[in-house]
C-alpha cells in the first residue's frame, strides 16, 4: 500500500511539518512538502500541465493508495499552498481515494473550519475523505525533540489504521 502525505504549509519549520515527518517516518510513507515543491500559482492555463513540478505532482498521487493532507489553518480556512496544490489535480488522480486531514491550528477553537475546507474542496474532487480527522494543537507537538506528543501518536495511529482500511476497500489487491 502507498499512503502519499502532503505537508500543505508554507513554511520551512513549523508544527505541520513535523507532523508530516512524523507520519512519514513512523509509517514509511512518501512525503511531498509543498514548501519545496516548487509549484506555481496555479491559473488554470494548460501550459502548467506540462511543468515538471505538475506532473511529478500528478503522477505520485495517481499512484498513491491513499493520501493524507496536512495544514495551518489560516484565516479559517487550509492554507494556499495546499489549495493551491489541490488545484492543479482533479478526479483523474482523486477518484474514489481514500483521504485523511489534519489540521495544524493555534489553540483554542482553531483547525476546524481548516478541516471542513479540506473536506468540501476533497469532495469537489471525487476524494473520500475518511471520517477520522485531527486537529493538531500546539500541545500535542513537541518542538524540543521535532516529534508529536505521545497522546498525538496515539491518534495518529488510529487515522492512518482507518486510512488504511478505507484504502483496502477501495483496492482490495493492496
């Protein structure tokens, strides 16, 4: 089974990031950290479809089993990177898959409407975004050693199982 993650934050260091490292690492996932990805703006102009970053971009989450999307919520709502990713996809590469989000927020209140953005934008895409969804607060992340709390890990754990079952539903043979 291939889980894809995509790290949908901006920025080089932050608490999405490690996030997106730790499940990369504890469940030897591929990683695509839109930090780095050198994607355009996306304008809707076919021309974009044949740049390197697109393609590659297309190409791993077709070939992905599952995915799980990772973001700051900002101004409540995912952040544009990761919009802004999303838009140069469609139900070609999307179709029917299985999908988990997590939203990285301030405290308090925050990742909700982050979630719930994910899931809308998803579903207009033909994803099937898995029920379990996480928001991450600062306390479930600790800086000092760039990793999730142990309760964090814990639910962690539990999506990418149900991820996983969704995904094996979809593609029995995985």
């Amino acid at each position: 089974m291939s889980i894809l993650v995509i790290s949908g934050t901006p920025r080089k260091h932050g608490r999405t990031r490690i996030a997106a490292s730790y499940i990369r690492d504890r469940f030897h996932t591929d990683l695509i950290d839109l930090s780095e990805s050198g994607l355009p703006l996306y304008n809707g102009e076919e021309k974009q479809a044949q740049l390197q970053s697109v393609k590659e971009l297309r190409q791993r989450v077709k070939e992905s089993s599952a995915l799980v999307l990772l973001s700051p919520e900002y101004h409540s709502g995912m952040s544009g990177a990761l919009k802004n990713a999303i838009d140069f996809l469609s139900s070609e590469q999307l179709k029917y898959k299985p999908v988990a989000i997590l939203a990285a927020a301030g405290g308090g209140k925050g990742g909700m409407n982050a979630l719930t953005n994910m899931r809308t934008v998803m579903r207009g895409v033909y994803a099937n975004v898995i029920p379990k969804q996480l928001i991450l607060d600062p306390v479930h992340i600790d800086l000092e050693h760039q990793t999730v709390t142990e309760d964090m890990a814990v639910s962690i754990k539990e999506m990418m199982e149900e991820l996983q079952v969704f995904a094996k539903a979809i593609n029995p043979g995985v």
